[in-house]
C-alpha cells in the first residue's frame, strides 16, 4: 500500500492525522480513568518537544519504526497480560473465553516477532511490505476483538487490542508519509 503524500504538506497531513487520532478518543470510548496511550507519542509530535529518539529521527520512517517499538512493547506486555489471565483460570476449565484469549495470545506473539522485520523493512526502503505486516497486525488485533463480541463476552483485553490497532494504523500513515 503506498500512499504518496507531497511533500509541501506532509506538514498538514501530520497535523490532520493527529487529529483524526485525537478525536477517536471520545468519551465514549476511553474510560474518564484512561489516558488513550497514542495520546503522549501524539502530543509529543504535534508539540515539537521530542524525545531523544524522535528529535533526531530523520522524517516519517524513522517515526514509524517508534510507532512500530511501541507496538512490539504493547503487544509484550498484552501477551504477558493475557498468559496471567490464563494461568488464574487454571487448567481444568477449557471454555470459550479460554479458547479465544489463547488464540489472542498467539496474535500477539506473532505481532512481537513480526515488528524486528517490519522496522528492517522500512529501514531497507520496503514500505509497502512493511505496510502489509502492520495492516495484517491490525486485522488480527481486531479479529482478537471480534471473537469475543461475536459471542457475546467481554474482552479482557479491550483497552490493549485498540491501543495495538491504533499504533500500527499510526505506523502504516507515517510509513506513507515517508514513501
């Protein structure tokens, strides 16, 4: 997927994609107790007060390889997140719930296997094929989602699941910035 953006206003499409992030964060959809975690990353951009990586970060792809690093620990630490889960449930009961939080489990270890290769991708100029790992981390995310809505249960992991969606949609915007 290449989206080719000039470069006159790459400026205005970083502004317009922060928004569009920051106006996804309703009321509705993060707790008053929440902070939406692409909030930082994104204030930290529009602002200008960068942090040691993104000061010297180089344009669009270099941001999309934090976007990526944040992804990876986002997707540890819900593994992790999910494995607790998993244990506290114990081994004696095999139920749907359990069922759907392994295969969530599996999506998110391969997202952090998947993300070494991705940054290497957009390292190595091949945008398009680490735009293909993101979106497919995306859907898979996503999907994690939808198996337990589409039964009716409440996901453990509603909170991690959007925050993971959002940042490799953020990674696949930049990544069409860059190209």
């Amino acid at each position: 997927m290449k989206v080719n953006v000039p470069s006159s206003s790459s400026s205005l499409f970083v502004v317009f994609l922060l928004a569009l992030l920051a106006s996804a964060a309703t009321h509705t959809e993060v707790q008053a107790d929440r902070i939406d975690p692409l909030l930082p990353f994104c204030k930290t951009i529009s602002s200008g007060s960068h942090d040691d990586r993104s000061r010297d970060a180089g344009g669009y792809s270099a941001l999309s390889i934090i976007a990526i690093d944040l992804l990876a620990a986002n997707a540890t630490s819900t593994g992790a997140k999910i494995g607790g889960l998993l244990k506290k449930a114990g081994g004696g009961k095999y139920d749907a719930t359990t069922m759907y939080l392994q295969s969530c489990q599996s999506v998110y270890t391969s997202i952090v296997g998947l993300m070494p290769g991705c940054a290497a991708a957009i390292k190595g100029g091949e945008f398009d094929r680490a735009a293909l790992i993101l979106e497919r981390a995306a859907g898979a995310v996503k999907g994690c989602e939808e198996l337990f809505r589409d039964h009716n249960l409440t996901s453990p992991s509603t909170v991690e699941d959007d925050s993971a969606f959002k940042l490799a949609k953020l990674a696949v915007a930049l990544i069409g910035a860059a190209s």
